[in-house]
C-alpha cells in the first residue's frame, strides 16, 4: 500500500529568470506519512512548512522532487477531492450561515441543495456546533469559526486533512481546547491529518509522528514517533514521556542563533 503522503527530494525556489534575488525555501525534503495517522510538521516561522503543505495540496509546484498523494501525483489527487484544507484563519463568507459556510465548496461543485446541506449539517455536528447553523461569523467565537471551516474542508469526505497552523490566530485557552476537540473529530472520522504548527507542545500532545524542520532552506531534521498513550488528555502533559518529548525537541529545534523555539 502507498503511503498516503510521500515526498522524495522536494525542493522550492522562488525568484529567478531575471529577478535579482532568489530564495531557497525547502530543499531535499523526504518523509512519508501513513494513512490514517496524524502527522505535525514542526518547526520555526519561515521554514518553509506552510509551503509544503501548499506543494502536497497542488497548490504551488515543486522546483524539482516528487509528491505522492497515496501513490497519485497531487493534481491527480486534488481532482479526487483526495484531501480538505483547513487554513490560518476561516476564511468564511460573512453574510453566510454557518450551514451555508460549510456547504460551500459542495455548492461549487453542484451538489443539489438538500444534500449539500444535508452533509453540512452531519459535519458541523460532527466538529460540535449543532444549534448554530443558522448563525453568522460575526455571532460566534474565533474557535467556532474554526470549526466551521474544518466542517467544510470534511464537505468531500476526503481521505487527508491538510491543516496550516489552524488554531494560530487563537487565545492559548482556545487553542488548547480546540486542540483536544481535534483530536475528538479525528478519532470519530479516522482522517490523515498533516498538520503544521511551531508549537512543541501541541505537536507532540497530538501527534503520531512530529517531522521537525530546520531554519530555511527548510529541511527534514528528524522524524520522531510520539508513543504516548489514547485518548490524550490534559494528564498526558504531565506525564514524564510527555515531558522528555517536549525536551527532545526543544533541544532539537533551537535556532542557529540560538533562540529557541515555542514550546506552547
């Protein structure tokens, strides 16, 4: 079996033909993850985790190196509707519901208007807004419109959620409780998550895998496996492998100009 995302030798450049300066952003990028795990890229601002994610979704090209989404090229995949997309921030339509919101991309693609809000609704059930379809971005908290939009990243029922520092934007209170609602969601719905972050402790508190990256270029530094017990809860952080993770990689990830990174 495939591994449901693969990258060999992934390298980006920006700039070039012509332009006076040029910017290595990856270079030699290779991991997999396999299906169903969830999977943290982590790393520095900068690094380049933002833009792989991007290059996997088909939204920008590689300069060289390959990507495999469960053994298809990304375009093939995306035509598949092989993956959602869950951004920084929601992005969702103001004068929308959260149903109409969630319902979207279905309504894009022209899914009959009972249906499409049919799966909107089993989704927003799903990421626990039941009782607020009908209300509007502007009625509800940064974290709810956060679940709105992963709603509608689950619209196509796709294989792999590709999540780009989804909670960033958030105050650390929400950002935590929308951390363990993630997990609820993935653990019901069994996704592929690729999920981006700077956060040790978030990645390893919901990780199977961590994939660390250095300062740009960004490259892979390590791959480490997170064998910490299911369901995690707020007593996995105090637990002594928790914390020997949080260590490993904070040590791991200290800048070249020796700052560190974010541990919560």
């Amino acid at each position: 079996m495939p591994s449901a995302v693969e990258c060999r030798d992934v390298h980006l450049t920006y700039g070039g033909r012509g332009r006076t300066r040029t910017v290595e952003a990856l270079r030699g990028i290779g991991f997999g993850v396999d299906e169903g795990q969830f999977a943290s890229i982590l790393g520095p601002s900068g690094c380049g985790k933002s833009t792989l994610l991007k290059i996997i979704a088909d939204l920008l090209p590689p300069s060289s190196g390959t990507v495999k989404v469960f053994g298809r090229q990304p375009h093939e995949a995306r035509q598949e509707r092989s993956f959602g997309f869950v951004f920084q921030t929601p992005v969702l339509f103001p004068w929308r519901t959260a149903l109409e919101n969630a319902a979207i991309m279905l309504e894009v693609q022209g899914v009959p208007r009972k249906e499409r809000l049919a799966t909107a609704r089993q989704n927003l059930e799903l990421v626990g807004l039941s009782g607020f379809e009908a209300s509007r971005p502007g009625e509800l908290s940064g974290g709810m419109q956060q679940r709105v939009s992963i709603a509608r990243a689950l619209s196509f029922d796709p294989r792999i959620l590709l999540m780009d520092e989804p909670f960033g934007a958030l105050d650390a209170i929400t950002r935590d409780r929308m951390g363990f609602e993630l997990l609820r969601i993935w653990e019901r719905a069994r996704k592929t998550v690729l999920f981006v972050t700077h956060s040790i402790s978030e990645a390893v508190l919901l990780s199977d895998v961590v994939i660390t990256f250095t300062v740009r270029p960004g490259r892979v530094r390590a791959v480490h496996r997170i064998e910490l017990p299911r369901p995690r809860t707020q007593e996995t952080r105090l637990s002594p492998r928790f914390i020997d993770y949080t260590r490993i990689l904070l040590h791991e990830l200290e800048d070249d100009d020796g700052t560190s990174p974010e541990i919560f």
